[in-house]
C-alpha cells in the first residue's frame, strides 16, 4: 500500500508527494493500493480520538513544554510525564506507569521500554488535528496492515503506535527496522557523498534497474558474490531475518560499477534510446557503438562524444603538452599524410595508416595517436581513436588536423 502520511501539512507540499511518486515511478516500484492520502481520513481519526477519550485511555491537557520541565524536575529526569485531565487542549494518550512496551521487531529482536520512562505522548493538537504517532495506528489497523518495514529512525516512534492499538484494544501488525544507509566515512548518507535522493541518481545517469539491484542489497544479508538480480529475482530471494542489524553504506563507486555491468547488457537500440532520451539529442546510435564500452554512467556519456556533434573541446593544456611540445606537430603531420591517403576511409584502413605512422618514425602508440585526439576532439580524452576518426569522417578530420596544425605553428588565419 502506497500511505503519503501528510499530517504535517507544511513539509507534505504537492512537490513533494509528487518527487516521491516519480521516484517509484522511475525505479518501477509499484503498488497494489493508493496512493491514499492521510490528510483525507480526518474524519475517520476524529471518530478514533473520541473512543479514547470517551474510554479514559486519552484525555486533554493544556501542559506546555515547560510544564513537561517542571515535572521531570520535580519527578525525575527519568519519569515520564503524566498530565491531568482538562476541559480543553491538545490530547495526549495516557501511558500506564507499569510494566514495559515491547517492540517484537523482526529484524532487532525484542526491545523494551519501560512505561514508566515515557511521556504521554500528544496524539492531536488543540485544534483537533492529530499526530503521525496516532494517525498512522489508526490507518494501519483499518487497512489491516499486516507488515511495516521502514528505517531504524522511526523505532522511537514504534512504542507509541503500541499504545495506540493496545488503548484501541486492537492487535498491531509485525514491524521491521531496516539499517539506514551511511556514506563510506560511516556518516549519515548526504550529498557530500555524492547523490542523495532518487532523483539525483537519475540525473547523473543511473539506470533505474540498477539503483534497484545496489540498494536492495544493502544490507540483505546475500551472499557475497552474488550481485546482479532483477527485481523479480530480489522479491523472491529477499526475506526480512536475513537482514543485518548493522547500518549499510552506500558507496556511490560500487553503484557505478553495477550500472556499468547494466548498460554493457543492454542492447545498441536500448541504450541509444536511453541515451537520446537523456541528453535530448537524436541521431546518436553510431556514437553509441563506439561509446559504449567507455561509460559506466548515461551522463558519462555526452562528455565523451560531444566532439563529434559541436567540434573539439578547449583544452589549452592538453593541446600545448601534446601538439605543441615533445614534437607533437611533425607527428600530428605525418598522421595528417596517412589519413589523407588511407581509402576507403574504414576503421581498419584508418587503424592501418595510424600504426603505419608508429612503424616509421619508431614512436609509441600514444605518441601518434594523442596528437590525432586533441586535434580532432580537443582533450586527451575519447572513445577508440580508430573508430572516432572513422566516424567524423575524412573531411572533418583532415580540417580539425589542419586548424590543430595552423594554431600550433602560428599559421593560422
């Protein structure tokens, strides 16, 4: 079931219940129920505040925060705070000072907390409006819930939504606290460590089965050297006592490593659809073929390949260490020569005039090869340079060598 629990209605903006369905939308999440909307059963939670009040489990208070002070000094850091009935006020739900509130958690095992130790909690605010901590037990026990999972930071909350359905004399469905995702330095997941929401994972060019496949196994207590599932896979392997009690981390350079083994698995029209999807540009799949074993990334993608759609890039240091010195421009024009004459221009002529050029003036590879990929790319950096060649074609290559050449002698005009 799909819950947006919009209680606090000024963080439950349309924006943001929107960013949460696209987020499921992209990762092909789905679900069997909703969305329902917990701002819409207001009346329903009425009706439930009154049983407790009208039963004494629940009663009004006008007890302010320095009230709730004043009493555990009075009491003892330690006691929790137990008001007295009012005429009017917020409501808070009585909590018997005896015994202990269990939470039998799948995942945890069993954690107590001692009744006497905990405040009344406010279920509703003065106005009539209620709490996460009581609307949430209400909506779990008439959509009969059966299993709540969420993060280890709601476990504070779990022994309220106890109380909830003992005072309204019903059972509460099994819960599960999974381990909360922490970055490599062991800290709270944010975007010092890279991506921080769904949403900035798709825009830096994830693919959604693979955002899918790394963070369901975090923490699921797989075996170590398996790693890539489908989601149909995961749902039929996954079980909730074989997950770790301990925080996982989300290390983005093992995600990237996952999307990587994704994209080599998809097929040259797959990924150039995704690809033309993503950056907006149509006509790429030629650049896709050459491309695609470069990129563990969708946004790797345009960076490399940008050269052959808008020219070379401006790169003034790569283009001085690798024309300009270390006789860069008797190389680049010997190159230069052997293109010009290699026919038909393919990748295997090409190649073949480029090694040609290595043979005879007795250089390395990289020595012939680098001056040829600034000269057409502008940086050092671009798929195969024998299939880049080819791709730009004869013409544009003999041009961008010939301006290489005319800016690095100063014969440019």
């Amino acid at each position: 079931m799909l819950r947006i629990e919009d209680t606090d209605r000024q963080r439950s903006t349309p924006e943001n219940v929107e960013q949460i369905l696209d987020a499921l939308r992209w990762l092909k999440l789905d679900w069997d129920e909703g969305p329902i909307f917990q701002s819409e059963r207001a009346e329903r939670h009425a009706e439930a505040l009154e049983q407790l009040l009208a039963s004494g489990h629940a009663y009004h208070s006008g007890a302010t925060a320095e009230d709730v002070k004043a009493y555990k000094q009075q009491h003892g850091n330690d006691r929790g705070f137990r008001g007295e009935p009012e005429a009017e006020g917020a409501v808070r739900l009585r909590v018997p000072d005896d015994g202990e509130t269990v939470v039998d958690d799948v995942i945890r095992g069993q954690a107590r907390f001692p009744n006497v130790s905990m405040d009344d909690p406010v279920i509703a605010r003065a106005d009539g409006s209620v709490l996460y901590n009581f609307a949430v037990a209400v909506d779990d026990l008439d959509a009969r819930i059966t299993d709540v999972v969420r993060g280890e930071d709601h476990l504070s909350n779990t022994p309220k939504q106890l109380l909830v359905f003992e005072a309204l004399g019903a059972n509460p469905p099994r819960y599960a606290h999974l381990p909360l995702l922490l970055g490599p330095d062991g800290r709270k997941l944010s975007k010092r460590h890279g991506a921080a929401s769904v949403q900035e994972l798709r825009e830096a060019g994830y693919l959604p089965e693979a955002v899918d496949n790394y963070i369901a196994l975090l923490g699921a207590g797989f075996a170590s050297d398996e790693e890539i599932f489908s989601l149909d896979e995961l749902a039929a392997r996954f079980r909730l006592d074989r997950v770790s009690k301990n925080p996982a981390v989300f290390d983005e350079r093992k995600l990237r490593h996952m999307n990587g083994v994704y994209l080599r698995r998809l097929s040259t029209d797959d990924l150039t659809a995704r690809l033309e999807q993503y950056t907006g540009r149509s006509g790429l799949r030629a650049a896709v073929e050459i491309a695609a074993d470069k990129i563990q990334t969708l946004g790797e993608f345009w960076p490399l390949v940008s050269f052959l759609f808008d020219g070379p890039a401006d790169d003034a240091a790569a283009f001085d260490r690798v024309i300009t010195g270390n006789g860069g421009i008797e190389t680049l024009r010997a190159a230069r020569n052997a293109l010009a004459a290699a026919d038909p221009f393919t990748v295997e002529n090409v190649e073949h005039a480029l090694r040609g050029v290595v043979e005879r003036i007795g250089a390395k590879p990289g020595q012939v090869f680098q001056p040829v990929r600034v000269a057409i790319a502008g940086t050092t950096v671009s798929p195969g340079i024998f299939e880049s060649v080819t791709l730009l074609g004869r013409e544009q290559t003999l041009a961008r060598i010939d301006r290489a050449l005319g800016l690095a002698t100063g014969e440019q005009t």
